[in-house]
C-alpha cells in the first residue's frame, strides 16, 4: 500500500471518529446501552435524540420489540404520528402479547382520529394485561372522541381502580363531568372533586385548565379566573390563545360547556406512560361491573403456547399464577403421554387461530423469561355455561381452577387440550365439585 493511500485511509478514520464522537460523546457499546441511553433522552424530553439511539440499538439488535416501542413513543415526541404507529406495529409483530406496544400504538391511532383501531388495540391490550391502567385511559379517550361517552367514564373509571396515582385518567374525568354538552353526564360536584386530584399530582397547566373549568361549571367564577390566568402564564405560547379565550369566558361568568370552545383537544392522549400507583386517593371511586375477557378470538383458536408442564396439578396451578403475573392470558391444563401411560398439567398461554402466529408469540415470551415456550395444538376446550357468570367466577376461584372468558363468546372456558380424552379427564376434577360442563372446540 502507497505512502499516499495510509494517508488518505487514517484522514478518513480520524473524520468519522470526529463525527461520532460530536454526535454521541459517550457512545453506548452495544443494543442494552444504546436502549437505555434513548430512555434517558426520552425521559429528558429530547426526542429526536433518543430516535437516534433507539435506532442504533435497533441496527444492532433487529428484533429488539422494547426499542421498536420506545422509538414509537420518542416520535410522538416529535409528532411523527404516522413512523410510531409503524414502529407500535412493528414491536406488536415481533411480540404479539406486548400489551405496552399496543397501549400506545391506541395513543398513536386515536391522535390521528382513527377511533375504531385504536378501541379494538386498547382491548387486545386489555385482554392481554387486564391490570394495564394506560390501556384503558386510552380506551377511555378513544371511546370519548368517538362520542361514546358511558364508556369513556367506565374506562377512567377502571383505569384510577388500577392505578390510583393517575392523574391523566382524574383529569380525563373531570372534564367529561364539568365540559360535556349532554346534560346526563355533567356533575359539577364531581368534575371538581376529580380535577382537584389531578392537580394533586400533577401541576401541568393542562390539569390546571381543566380545574378552572370545573370550577366555572360549579358558578365560582372568581377562582376560574385566577387560576385560568396561572394556566396562561405557565402554558406555552402555542396553547395560549385557547386558553385565553377560557379566560374571557369565565371573566363573562359563563361556564365553558355553553360555548363551541369544548373541542376534543381534551380527549388527546395527554401521555403514555401513566405515573406508578403509590399515593392513596381519598374520592370513594364507584365500581363498575364489567366482564373481563382474557382473550380475543374471532372464529377458531386451536393453537396454545406451551410455558411448562408439571406432573401434579398444584405445581401447574401455581407456575400458571407466577406467569399472569407476565402474560395474563395464562391458564392450565392437561395432556396425557402415551410413552409412560402418565400425564402432565400443562400451563398454556392465549388462543391463536394459526400455529405460524402461536410460534411468533412463543418467540416473544421467550424475550421475556419464558424460555420453554412451544407452540402445541390444543382444539378442545371444557365449557361452564352457567349463570350468572359473577358467582360461578367466585367458586371457580375459590377451588383453584383458572378459567378465561373469550370476547363474543357467551361461556366459561377452562384448558385447551389436544384430544377430547385429555378434555374429559381434565373435566372429572370440575365435576366432583358440582360444575355443570360440557366439551367443546375452541
């Protein structure tokens, strides 16, 4: 090699070095690093910087769903709507019982007002993870700018039931109580008592906002003014003009609901990820009655993931209560062996209509710890049809058995089992505790 082309070949090295060292000082060494340097920009607000690193950690690890994620949430950052709906989509496809993916993916769908999307990937998540406040604060928005308005208040409702720390599901609330233009649903009282524990958490202006207006719905104007014109003074330049009209408004002493000023800029996802629940909440939150579906399925789901197998039911039956803690849509199960005349209690994880798509999930719960996973054929299903659902749920619990509710479909189910045999067997321990059932295919 010529004196020149050393040369030309270390100007080269020491131009891209400089160019790195300018764009990333302290550069991570591999995909976990590249990761946790993009959650420490996202969480600093810098988001074009944490896509940045959410990318590199993606060119190092191709099929890393939790940087897909993040990188979706980053671009909402920026208001790339469109690339984090494609990044959501992309993490989904990699795990498909990432619920947190599909939680924001919902965020991301119903900021480009395609409702309906965002409702059925806010319930997947739901099915998946019945425990996810976001899911359903999303749910609850989706369901509010759609004009449903009943079930975007069960939806907040449940969402501060799970996490009672979350100020976007108390501000949420207040809104619809103190703004909405159907008399049925407005509750002064209410709206104030739910703004007031928002801005316990939070001091953002757009709390704030809607604490003014709750008071106005309440006729104390004085207060609405003094604190619409905190809001004004805190709020960047870009939301100020609206705010300064809910200014004038309540300086004329009208509530905000008696004007066209009540648009969906409320009913926005606010954030995507709801603060932990630590802080005990004092407003006595009514239940709502509600059925919870585990899984999802429209049509035929002969297909389970397989997470482990154990020769004694309590071992099954305990492992399978460790993996809800994981995947919610865990159960278990039986499966006799014709090599050793024995069986094994199985614990399976979901319903899928395709083997290619109970091997894309069994690629994903090994991501996260669940290394045994395999993908089995499992069509039968033991079916309790009794009513009503609230008390048999109760006894089923209280005698250990796991049972899971699919969407559309009006019955109890219980395992997922390769033979009708295996079903049968299964079934005799429901029926010496006095279940009425039936074998079906699922």
């Amino acid at each position: 090699m010529s004196r020149e082309s050393v040369k030309k070949i270390f100007i080269l090295y020491f131009v891209l070095s400089f160019a790195v060292n300018v764009l990333y000082p302290n550069p991570p060494a591999c995909a976990e690093n590249w990761y946790e340097n993009g959650v420490s920009l996202l969480n600093s607000g810098k988001y074009e910087e944490a896509v940045k690193s959410f990318s590199l950690a993606i060119e190092t690890l191709p099929h890393d769903y939790e940087s897909f994620n993040k990188r979706g949430v980053a671009y909402i950052g920026t208001g790339d709507i469109s690339r984090a709906v494609s990044d959501f989509t992309k993490a989904i496809e990699i795990n498909p019982l990432f619920a947190d993916a599909l939680s924001n993916k919902c965020a991301a769908l119903c900021d480009m007002g395609d409702y309906d999307r965002a409702i059925e990937d806010c319930t997947r998540a739901i099915g998946i993870n019945q425990r996810s406040s976001k899911a359903y604060n999303n749910r609850g928005i989706s369901w509010n700018n759609k004009g449903s308005v009943e079930n975007a208040i069960a939806d907040y409702i449940k969402a501060i039931e799970i996490n009672p720390g979350y100020a976007d599901a108390y501000n949420n609330l207040a809104w619809i109580y103190a703004t909405c233009p159907e008399k049925n649903f407005r509750n002064g009282e209410k709206a104030l008592a739910y703004a007031q524990k928002a801005v316990q958490f939070s001091s953002d202006p757009y709390y704030l906002d809607t604490l003014a207006a709750a008071f106005a719905e309440n006729n104390r104007f004085g207060e609405a003014v003094e604190i619409q014109e905190k809001v004004i003074a805190a709020s960047a330049e870009s939301h100020r003009e609206q705010y300064e009209e809910h200014l004038e408004l309540y300086e004329a002493r009208k509530p905000l609901r008696d004007t066209l000023l009540v648009i969906q800029h409320k009913n926005k996802i606010k954030e995507v990820n709801p603060p932990p629940s630590a802080i005990p909440v004092n407003i006595t939150v009514p239940k709502i009655p509600e059925r919870i579906y585990a899984l999802s399925c429209d049509g035929n789901c002969p297909y389970s993931v397989q997470a482990g197998s154990f020769r004694d039911y309590g071992k099954s039956y305990d492992e399978t209560m460790k993996i809800k803690t994981k995947v919610e849509t865990a159960y278990n199960s039986y499966a006799s062996v014709k090599k050793d005349g024995g069986g094994w209690y199985r614990v399976l994880i979901g319903a899928f209509k395709t083997l290619n798509e109970a091997q894309k999930a069994a690629s994903g719960l090994k991501e996260i710890g669940i290394h045994d996973a395999l993908a089995v054929k499992t069509p039968y299903v033991i079916i309790i049809p009794d009513t009503p659902y609230g008390e048999v749920l109760q006894r089923l619990e209280s005698d250990k058995f796991i049972y899971y509710l699919v969407k559309n479909r009006e019955k109890i189910f219980i395992g997922a089992f390769e033979t009708e045999k295996d079903a049968k067997y299964f079934s005799s321990r429901l029926k010496e505790k006095g279940y009425k059932i039936t074998i079906g295919e699922r």
